[in-house]
C-alpha cells in the first residue's frame, strides 16, 4: 500500500510501436535512458516558446551566416499616384 501523492508520474499506455522506438533511439544517442529522453521531450514541448528576437540572434548572431554588401540600385522615377 502507497501512501502520499504520486507526484511527477504518469503511465502513457497504447503506444504505437513506431513512436516509442524515436524517443528510445534519440535516448540510444544521447547517451541516457529512454525514460530521461521523454522527460527531456516532454519539458521541450511544454516549455515556452522560443522568443522572435532570441532565435534571430540564435540564427544570425556574428558566429553565424555571412555579410553581405549591399548591391547598387540605379535610380528610379517616382510612382505616379494620379493626383
């Protein structure tokens, strides 16, 4: 007999084959148990989203990408709004 709460457990049952193979291959990777992968998983997905600024400074930061120069435009005629 179990006394107290249970907290942090869940039992997920009916998974098919296929989809409990990821999790246990990623595990396999990551050099941990598959059930720390899942947990892994799992807080990834919950966790809040990645904000706009931080994955642009993720993605174009100065260690990443390349600069480019701006290209040279020839001048161009206002547009004519018919007024």
């Amino acid at each position: 007999m179990r006394f107290g709460r249970l907290d942090g457990e869940v039992e997920v049952r009916k998974i098919d084959d296929n989809v409990y193979e990821r999790p246990k291959a990623r595990a396999a990777e990551h050099r941990v148990s598959t059930e720390e992968e899942v947990r892994s998983i799992l807080r990834q997905a919950v966790s809040a989203p990645e904000r706009l600024g931080e994955q642009a400074v993720r993605l174009f930061a100065p260690n990443h990408g390349i600069d480019l120069e701006p290209q040279p435009r020839p001048p161009h005629e206002p547009l004519d709004l018919g007024r």
